[in-house]
C-alpha cells in the first residue's frame, strides 16, 4: 500500500513497476519481432539466391548440352572430310558411302539425316524415318533421285520411289559455299522425313582449291526439347530456347516448337510470344518489353514480373557458336516454388514469439514487484528524512545492489545527523580562511599591477628605438634613385629589420626578419642594426667579410643571453648602375623599367645569420645591372603569407603583379598600391607576421 505522502508527488507520473515492465516487454517485442522479420528476408534472400543459382545452373547445364548437341554434327562433318581425304570412302561406290552413313546414324541418335553434295548436284544421303528404319535418297544423275529402304547394315533392300532434287539449291550447301567453312543452315523441313531441323554443313576443296563436295548432316529441334523436358527446375518452372527473331526452337514445357501449316504435313516454327503456355508468353513478352527486340541481349540478364500479383524470376543467356546459330536460353522460376516452407516457418516463428512474449509480460510483473518494495521502503525513509527526522534507519534487502543503497542511505543519515552538529564551527574556520586568501590576493594584484607598468614602460622604450633607428624620410633622399620604404610590426615590438646606409658614393641595403615577436626579437633586430652600421662605417664592404663579421657578432651576443633567435638577411651595395646581392632572405624582385619581373632566389647566397658560428662557406653574391627605371624590391615573408578569411595566403606572384601594374609610378605610390592591395586583402583579419616593404628605382 502506497502512503499518501509517496502517492502525492508522484500522482502525475508512471510507477516505477511500469517503467520496468513496459520496456522490457517493448525490447523483448522489439527483439523478437526483429527476429522474426529477419528469419524471414533472411529466407527470401537465401531463396532468391538460390533461385538465382538455380536458373543460372539450369542455363549453363542448358548451354553445355546445346554446345555438345551442336558441336558433335561439325565433328561428323570433319570425320567424313577425313574420310575422303584418305580414302576410306568413295564417291564412286556410292553403296559403300551409304553404308558408312548408315553405320554413323547408329552411333548418334540426335542425327535425323547424314548426306553430302557435289558440285554437279548430285547427293548420297542416308536418313532415319520416324519409325527408326534406315532410308536412302541417293543421285546418280541429276536431277533424278532414287530411294531405297536400308536394312540395319545400310544395305539397300528395297526400292521406294524416285524425284527430281538438285544438291545445289538446299540451304546447307549455299550455306556452306557462301561461308567456305563450317555453317548452320536455317531452320527448315526435311523433304525426306518431314522433320524440322537444322544442317551442319562443311565444304571440302582440292590443292586447287576446287570444290570436291559439301558434307552435312540434319539434327532434330525435337531432341533439344527432349533434352530440356528431362532438366528438373523446380516444381512448375521452365527453360525454353528461342532465336533472336522470336521462334520457339525447344522447350522443357512438352509443348510442339512447331505446328502443322495444313498443307502437305509441312511444319513450322511458332513464334515465342503466342506459346499456349502462359508462363512462357509472360516471359517472352517481359523480355520484348525491356530489351525491344530480342536481337540486343548481348549478355546475362535477370529481372522479375509478376502473373497475377505472383513473383516470377526470369534468366536469359544468349548462346551463338559463331558458325550461324544465334540462339536465346530463357529460365522462367515461380517464386511460389521456393517461398512456400519459408511462409510456414514464420507462421510457427511468430506464434512462438508472442507465447514468448506473454511469458515475458509475466515475468516482468514479478521481477517488478521484487525491485520495487525495497525501494519504497527508501524513499519513504528518504521522504520522513527530507521532513527533518534524521534518525532513519532501512532493513536490508535480498538483492545486493538494494541492500548497498539501504547501508548507504544509513550511513548518509548518520553523517547528516553529525554534519548538523559540527556545522557551525566549520562556517566560522572556513569564514576566516577565506579573509586571509582574500589578503594575499590583494597583495598579489599590487604587485602584478606593478610589473604590468614597468613591462609597459620597457616595451615603449624598445618601441621608441625601434622607431628611431628606423633610417628618416632624409636619408633615404639619395641622387640618382628613388627610395620608399614601410613597416608595420605584428606585436607591441617586431623583429623585422631593413637599413639604407650611402657613404663613399656606395649605397648599402639591408633587409631582415627576425624569428618570432616582441621584445626578445626586437633586441636581435637593434644588434644586427648596430652591427651593419659600424661594418659600413668601418669601410668593408667585401660580402663575404662583412657578412661573417656580422654573424659572428650577433652569434656571441645570441650565445651570451642564451637565446635561440636568429634571423635572414640580405645585404645590397649599389653603385654605378650595378647592385651586389648577398645573404638569404626572402626573393629579392628586379623589375625592369617597362614592368617586367625578375625573381632571385636567396637561398643559395648564405645562411640564417647568429645560427652558427662559422657561415663564410655558405655566403655568396648576385651581380644585377640596373638601366636607368629599374629598380629592386626587397619585403619580408608578412607580405606574401598574408591570409584571407578563408586563410588562402596572398602569394608573392599577386604582388609582382601589383608591382608590374604600377611601376611607372613613384616608389612611394608603388608602395602604396601594395600596402593598400595587402590590406584589403587581409580584411579584418588579425595580422599574423610583421610587413616590410622597400622599394628602390634608379632615375
């Protein structure tokens, strides 16, 4: 019985039984019902493939014996070939020919007629009529023909009747000469035993190449449906052979190929699509409607059609021999006679789960009320706790994880009870803790107060030396060239560097950038300033000395305040009309006085500067002449690694092009229009890196 304080809260809400049982029981459906749905696609896929297996089985076995049964009459053909060649029959003795014919028909009960012709249109031929017994149809003179009954040795015994036949005009043997080897005739009635069948031919030619005869024999239509009745597909399904204008040729179904015309026991093909067999008609008319015509199956196809809201599986598989015979296999599979054993085993798999499912819903029930009384009996403790009664006790419980909660909630009422006892005290030490940490935080920001303006005031003295040792707007006035030159640092101080030094008619450049920012770079920057400026005015000017000098100064100066900077760079002397470039740095660009741009990689004329202590093998100069409205830019890489929103970097091949666009103009406007283009490139974007710009032109 649930009590009223426990029933009011939770009044509103689903018991704890239900929330137990109900997704147990949707689980256990859920997994049952997923079984039962996966049993059964499960069975329809493992049907579907078998079926598939089936009708390409059926269609291979189906093609394996059209290729024996078409292969063995060419076979023949060549035998006899041999035979003539080497003389085991002659055409003299037509008797004997006979014979050997009659000993063939034997052999191979799939042969209905065996003959040859020759070029005169005389024929030896030898058939079986349909009561077994041995016929001869043989020419001495054309166009009369004689006919014989043979006895089971092939020897005439009995004369019959005589025609007129002419060899020359049959299909084989225009087939045959047409093709000048082995050929299929077309489908056509026998005149001698009024079947329907087709003629392996092969012509023989002398070293001449004269024809000497053409021999053939005729295979039955009827034997190929034979063969195909005997297949065992399934239950109701079939295998049908048609060619590629739509004729029947066999089937496995018992039905005629071929019906009466109603004259003269003359036969023909019927077509495909009006078979009396529904099952047969459906499939010829699927495949007409999706291919067209019959003639563009060029490979393996399966598809499905329903006959009345029944699935039916289709194959077809195209065969040809290259000799003429163009044929079609089609495997027609009901998927009834596959499905049937699949729907009753889930019929039993779902009766099965919902008696599962009903001893599920029970045991849920149970199990419910085993988890949900010794629970209450907590909360109603928990609740009487929450009301101030802090002397609350719970009995233990059977199930483990319940009786942990009910010696943890006991314990948590013992440690209630004695919090509340202590609690003061505690409030007091904590209250005086927190006064004296608010002390030292206060003396802490003082002091961080302090070094914040004494770091402020060193940073704006470095700034301002930057700034001062930077050369004015009057020394870069030098005659004969224009001079403009920019930089902007990325931090509070930068460690981009560059100089313009003219004395004893030689003007020296330098350009520089040092590693990293701030403070630590902009000292670097102040030496190698100081350095270059007491090189020049010591008067050597010889690259490599001056530049070795440089390093090795910097290099102790790095080494004495244990810093791991460095920097690149280039130094230029121009005089005359020529520049001398030395050191590594970024490219140095020539731009001629028409625009056009000429790119110095660096890299191969020294060695990152206070790096190492020895650089001299690594310096080396470029020797550039300059044509009065030629000039030099020299930048450092916060130009050309400029990012867009996108960070797609602005590229130095973007800046030759501004340079080229605007070289007529002055170097101060030149410097100007790349700024300005740099700038609107980066948008409001954070510049990362310190730009130096410096542009010089002879006049």
């Amino acid at each position: 019985m649930i009590s009223p304080q426990l029933a009011s809260p939770i009044s509103n809400k689903f018991r704890l039984r239900t929330a137990i049982v109900i997704p147990f029981v949707l689980q256990v459906a859920a997994a049952v019902g997923l079984v039962a749905y996966l049993s059964y696609r499960n069975g329809q896929e493992s049907v579907n493939h078998l079926a598939s297996q089936v009708r390409i089985e059926v269609a291979s076995r189906t093609q394996l014996t059209l290729e024996n049964y078409f292969k063995t009459p060419h076979q023949i053909t060549k035998s006899n070939i041999n035979a003539l060649h080497l003389h085991q029959i002659n055409f003299e003795d037509k008797e004997s020919v006979e014979r050997y014919f009659a000993a063939q028909l034997q052999i191979y009960p799939m042969l209905g007629e065996i003959f040859v012709g020759q070029p005169d249109g005389t024929m030896i031929y030898v058939g079986r009529k349909s009561d077994g017994n041995l016929l001869s149809a043989t020419t001495v003179n054309v166009p009369n023909r004689t006919f014989y009954q043979l006895d089971s040795s092939g020897n005439r015994y009995k004369f019959e009747k005589k025609d007129s036949f002419d060899a020359r005009t049959r299909p084989w043997y225009q087939a045959a000469v047409a093709n000048k080897g082995q050929s299929w005739s077309s489908v056509y009635q026998s005149r001698t035993i009024r079947n329907l069948g087709t003629a392996a031919a092969e012509p023989y030619y002398d070293q001449q190449g004269n024809l000497v005869a053409v021999f053939a024999n005729f295979i039955l239509l009827q034997g190929i449906s034979d063969f195909l009745t005997s297949l065992k597909i399934s239950s109701t399904g079939q295998v049908f052979v048609m060619d590629r204008t739509g004729l029947l040729v066999a089937t496995s179904t018992g039905e005629n190929s071929f019906v009466p015309t109603g004259e003269d026991d003359k036969l023909k093909q019927i077509e495909a699509i009006k078979s009396q067999n529904l099952l047969t008609h459906n499939a010829v008319v699927q495949l007409q409607e999706k291919f067209g015509g019959f003639d563009r199956i060029q490979k393996l196809q399966e598809l499905s059609f329903d006959i009345d809201g029944k699935r039916q599986y289709l194959l077809a598989q195209p065969y040809s021999d290259g000799k003429g015979l163009n044929l079609l296999v089609v495997v027609v599979v009901p998927e009834a006679d596959f499905m049937e054993q699949i729907d009753l085993n889930t019929r039993n798999t779902i009766l099965l789960s919902l008696a599962a499912l009903g001893v599920v819903v029970l045991l849920g029930m149970v199990t419910s009320q085993l988890i949900t009384a010794p629970i209450l009996r907590v909360y109603q403790a928990a609740n009487r706790l929450a009301q101030g009664d802090l002397a609350q006790k719970v009995p233990s419980s059977p199930i483990a994880e319940i009786n942990e909660l009910s010696k943890a909630f006991n314990k948590m009422s013992e440690q209630l009870k004695e919090s509340f006892d202590t609690l003061e005290d505690k409030v007091r030490e904590r209250t005086g803790d927190l006064a004296i940490a608010n002390q030292e935080i206060n003396v802490l920001n003082q002091c961080l107060q302090a070094d914040n303006l004494r770091l402020g005031a060193e940073l704006d003295i470095v700034r301002q030396m930057q700034r001062m040792i930077l050369p004015n707007a009057e020394e870069l006035e030098i005659e004969g060239l224009d001079i403009a030159a920019y930089m902007d640092a990325a931090a509070d101080v930068g460690g981009d560097y560059y100089e313009v030094l003219n004395s004893d008619g030689v003007v020296t450049i330098g350009i520089g950038d040092v590693t990293g920012h701030g403070l630590e770079s902009a000292i670097l920057m102040l030496m190698t300033q100081t350095a270059v400026r007491t090189l020049k005015e010591g008067g050597d000017l010889e690259p490599v000395r001056f530049l070795d000098v440089l390093n090795r100064t910097l290099y102790k100066n790095v080494q004495r305040i244990n810093s791991e900077k460095c920097l690149t760079l280039s130094i230029l002397n121009y005089a005359h009309g020529k520049v001398s470039i030395t050191g590594q740095h970024e490219e140095a660009i020539v731009v001629r006085k028409n625009g056009a741009i000429e790119r110095i990689d660096t890299m191969d004329l020294g060695f990152p500067i206070a790096l190492d202590g020895d650089i001299a093998g690594f310096i080396h100069q470029v020797m550039v002449e300059l044509n009065h409205g030629d000039g030099l830019v020299l930048y450092t890489d916060g130009i050309p690694e400029a990012c867009d929103i996108n960070k797609k970097l602005y590229g130095v091949d973007r800046m030759c092009r501004i340079i080229s666009e605007h070289w007529s103009l002055t170097s101060e406007e030149i410097k100007n229009a790349i700024i300005q283009d740099v700038r609107q490139y980066i948008g409001v974007q954070k510049v990362f890196d310190d730009i130096t710009l410096l542009i010089f032109k002879r006049d």
